[in-house]
C-alpha cells in the first residue's frame, strides 16, 4: 500500500468579534474552503479538495485551525485561501479572512512552532501590560506553553514565596 503525502497548513481564522469564533465548526470551514477553491480554480481545485483534503484540528477560542492536503497539490490550494471573505455555520454568515502561519509536513512539526508562536505573540504582549497582575497573567501564559511539568511547579512555588515576602 502506498503512503500519500501531506502537508499541513496552520491557519489563524481572523474575525471582527471574538464571539464568532465560537460559532465556528470543523465542517463550516471546510465547505467554505472547498467552495472558494472551486471558485477560484474550477473543477480541477474540486476535484483536489475533494481527494485529500480535511481539516484536521479546529481551536475556536483561539482561531487556530489545521488544514491537510496532499502534498502535490497544497501551493494551488493554498493559494485559495486570501480569497475567503466569510464562513456560513448555522445559517449566519461570519466575515472572516484565514491567515496562514507555518506550512508542515507532519502535524506534529505544526504543533511545535504553534507553541513557539504562541510564546512569542505573549512576549510581544508583555510591555503593553497596563499593571502589575496584567503581567503576571502573562508571564504565567508564557510558562504554562513553555515549561515542563516540574519547571512549572518549581516556578508556581517560587511565585507562592515571593507573594508571602511582600505581605
């Protein structure tokens, strides 16, 4: 049997409100997705779509979304994407633009530079904090994707010491 490849497109789905993104499903995207490359590229981006592609995780707190083709066909159907405007999910329309981040092979490799992505995007965040407990709120975002396990707690004490210091 043979192994098709893939590849992975991780893709942040940009709204107006926050709370459109809730709305969203794995299945509304992916009509929209299918439909904007038939639009764009007829029955040829069809018939791609419709042999390997799915979306294969769907984080709608976040926005983040991956998508799965073949590998010999992703640039074609990458190239759809800045052409989708809305996504309809339960009979509403939500304006929206998808933003591809990183192209991988595996979704594992997509995975790993979410989470260096998502270390950077808090540490751009960090001196735009207002106050004190802002920061903290970050700081802890930064090391929950960022640190083990046992690097966690030790932090988690070490904060626990510090707060009892200061009282």
């Amino acid at each position: 049997m043979v192994r098709l490849k893939a590849r992975y497109l991780l893709c942040e789905i940009n709204v107006s409100d926050r709370n459109h993104l809730l709305r969203l499903n794995d299945t509304s995207i992916s009509v929209a997705v299918k439909t904007t490359v038939a639009r764009i590229h007829g029955d040829y981006g069809r018939a791609l779509c419709s042999i390997g592609f799915s979306v294969k995780y769907l984080n709608a707190h976040t926005g983040t979304v991956f998508l799965r083709f073949p590998k010999r066909c992703y640039k074609l159907l990458w190239s759809a994407l800045p052409f989708i405007t809305s996504i309809e999910t339960h009979g509403q329309t939500i304006p929206c633009f998808l933003n591809c981040v990183h192209v991988g092979g595996t979704i594992r490799a997509c995975q790993k530079f979410l989470i260096r992505y998502n270390t950077q995007q808090l540490r751009r965040m960090l001196p735009k904090c207002k106050n004190e407990e802002e920061k903290q709120q970050i700081r802890k975002a930064i090391l929950n994707c960022s640190l083990t396990r046992g690097n966690k707690e030790a932090y988690d004490d070490e904060l626990e010491s510090e707060e009892d210091e200061e009282e």
